[in-house]
C-alpha cells in the first residue's frame, strides 16, 4: 500500500513553519527519495503538483515536496500568500538554509516517514528559482546524488534582474518594491535585503560557475516559449556543463499548467518533462 503524508511541520529558517508532504510507493524498501523545490510566487501544491507526486511514486521513486520557510504561505493556508512579510525577507540565503533542512530531515532515521526509502539516494528538483537554488544545493551538498532542473534561473536576480538603474535606486532608498503577482493580482513586498544579500554573496551563488563544479549526472529542462526564464538560461547552463542532458520542448514556463489544476491528467508538456526527469533518475 502506498503511504501519503500531507503537510508535515518541522521548523525551517528563523524557525518559521516549513510544510512537507511525502509520497512513499508500495514497494519502498530501498527505493531513491525525489525533493522538489518549488519557484518564485511557488508553493508545493501549485498546479496540482500531486499528480506529478503520484506519477513518480508509480515509478518506485519516493517523492517529497515543501513549502519554503518564507514563500508566503502559512500552516493555515499552505497554497494563499497571507504572509507578506516572510515574503518580503524572503532571500537566497534562507532558501539554502531550507534545503539544508529539509535535506537533514530526509537522512534523519529518528522519524518513520521515509521508513524503508534509501537515503544515500537523493534526488533533486528544482523550478525555476528553485532550480537556481537546487544547484547551489547540490553544489554544496555531497547527499545529492542527481539533480534535474526545470526552467531554471542562471543568475540570483529574480526577480530584479530586469529592473532599471532609477528602479532599484528607488528601491535602495525606500527600502522596499513590490512584485504583482499575475495568477492573484497581489502587490507583493520584495524588501531591499534580497538585493543586498545577492551582493554579499555574488561570487558563492554564481549559478552557472557552481553548477559547472558538479560531477553528478545533471538534467535541464527548458521550455522554448518560456517568457519569465527564457531559453538562453538553459543554453548557458548547459554551456557550463556540457556533459548534462539537455532536453527542450515548446512549452511555456510551467510546461502548460495552470493554478488551480481541476483535471486529474497532465498536460501533454509536464507529461513529457516527468517522464524524462523519471527515466533519468532511474537510469543508471
């Protein structure tokens, strides 16, 4: 029988709530663990993220997903951006520290969740900016042991990195710019901290430059009608790593999904994407 565990509470950065949800298949001894990390304005059930769960658990993959710490979401409502001020003090730093976490809690045997799963294997996704910091993650990491990338960032700059010169010295002097998030319509804060954490720490989240350090085996996916990380992201990651698989398909930035997702089928794109991320994974 398969096991499935929904919003599991540990504590993530500044010990604010970070949610997990477990999907163990049947036939789980010994079987690999899939993390995903979600993208900007992101949460682990967006798009009804649970079907790609299940598709993985039918494969023999274990997969666990999560709320990052500070995304804006609460316990209460894991999939709504109520809390606006964690999003705004959302940065980097605190989103390798969460996939620190959430990593020691995957190799941690004092729980049962992940009873049986072999936890030399890790596996790692990452959308969007969450492929940005899966990579920096696994860059810093030994314990993951692949890693597949899924329209990702090549520069922490999201999502800033388009912004004017007047904008951002706006920014600096207000100490704060908001973000409309398009699905929501929300004016979400982005406090000045993310800009000055990128410039703390510009040379250790050179993403092209730390990816280029990983020796594990490595897939990017990209969409060739991304508008919010377009195509040269993935050509430049992978020019910084040729030995990666790199696979393209004409899609958009979340391989055709939308939020809320009220089908209980995959669009033919995110369809397409699993199979390949599930067939690498599995690949030897």
């Amino acid at each position: 029988m398969v096991t499935i565990k929904k919003n599991i509470m540990i504590n993530g950065v500044a010990n604010k709530p970070l949610l997990i949800d477990v999907f163990i298949p049947e036939s789980s001894l010994n079987c690999p663990i899939v993390l995903y990390a979600h993208g900007f304005c992101g949460f682990k059930d967006w798009g009804n993220f649970n079907l790609i769960a299940h598709r993985f658990m039918e494969e023999g993959l274990a997969f666990v997903k999560f709320n990052f710490s500070h995304n804006g979401t609460s316990p209460e409502f894991p999939e709504d951006f109520v809390d606006l001020e964690a999003f705004g003090n959302n940065n980097y730093t605190k989103q390798l520290e969460d996939l620190q976490i959430i990593t020691n809690w995957i190799c941690n045997t004092d729980h049962l969740y992940l009873k049986g799963t072999n936890r030399n294997k890790i596996y790692l996704i990452g959308h969007s900016m969450g492929g940005g910091m899966s990579i920096l993650h696994a860059a810093n990491d030994k314990r993951i042991q692949k890693l597949a990338t899924w329209a990702s960032i090549a520069a922490c700059k999201t999502p800033w990195g388009k912004w004017d010169a007047q904008r951002l010295n706006l920014w600096k002097i207000k100490g704060v710019d908001y973000y409309t998030n398009g699905r929501t319509k929300q004016e979400l804060p982005l406090y000045y901290q993310l800009y000055q954490d990128y410039v703390q720490h510009e040379e250790e989240y050179d993403i092209p430059t730390k990816l280029s350090t990983l020796t594990i085996p490595v897939l990017i996916c990209q969409g060739t009608k991304d508008n919010a990380v377009t195509l040269d992201n993935a050509l430049l990651l992978h020019q910084s790593l040729p030995k990666a698989v790199l696979i393209t398909i004409d899609s958009d930035h979340v391989f055709g999904r939308t939020h809320p997702w009220l089908s209980d089928q995959l669009p033919e794109a995110t369809k397409r994407i699993v199979d390949e991320t599930i067939k690498f994974f599995k690949a030897n």
